[in-house]
C-alpha cells in the first residue's frame, strides 16, 4: 500500500490537477503543497483540507478490517446506482446491504 503522501499526489494526478491547482482549492501556496507531496509531515487540518480538495475523506481503519475495506473499495461491479446488486433466486436483483453501508461493523460495533 502506498503512503498517505503518495496516494495524496496520485488522487491529484488522477483528478488532472497541477500543484499550482491546489493553491485554489485549499488555500496553501503551491511551494507548501509540493513539499507536502514530497518530504512533508503536515499537520491534521492541513491533511483534512487537502483530502477536501482532492474530493477526498480521511479514515482510520482498523488493520484487522483493512482487507474487507480494500475489498469493498476494489469491488469493480458496481451497478447503474453505484451499488452492488445481487441476483436472489427468483432471478431478480436485490440490493446488497454491505453496498448500502459498506462501513457496517467494521468498528466492531452493533448492528
């Protein structure tokens, strides 16, 4: 897995956005942003309005439930909706309830 700094640079990349860019979009100059995105250790509110910019969120996931996160966010079979369907056995497709919260119990919590 890439470090918080180079999955930064890759969604930027990935959204067509220079560095310069992201002067507009969160308010630091574009030689604050380069050195985040090469050596920086910033600060969590300067983190929370990059990931803002980039369309992003911060999580902290629990390494116990990395895998089942890294699944639902590679799961490439989305529907119309954006939602996985299922097919039920009459044929007819049925909503999967991790799609509709794909966080659910992940904190351990209960449901």
């Amino acid at each position: 897995m890439d470090s918080l700094l180079e999955q930064i640079k890759k969604r930027r990349i990935a959204l067509e956005l220079k560095q310069h860019d992201m002067m507009l979009r969160v308010g630091i100059s574009r030689q604050q942003y380069q050195r985040l995105e090469s050596k920086g250790n910033p600060r969590l509110d300067t983190l929370e309005l990059v990931a803002k910019g980039l369309k992003s969120e911060l999580l902290l996931i629990p390494q116990e439930k990395l895998n089942a996160v890294l699944a639902v966010l590679a799961d490439d079979n989305p529907s119309s909706t954006g939602a996985p369907t299922k097919q039920s056995k009459t044929g007819r497709e049925q909503s999967d309830p991790l799609a509709d919260d794909p966080w659910q119990g992940l904190l351990g919590e209960n449901e």
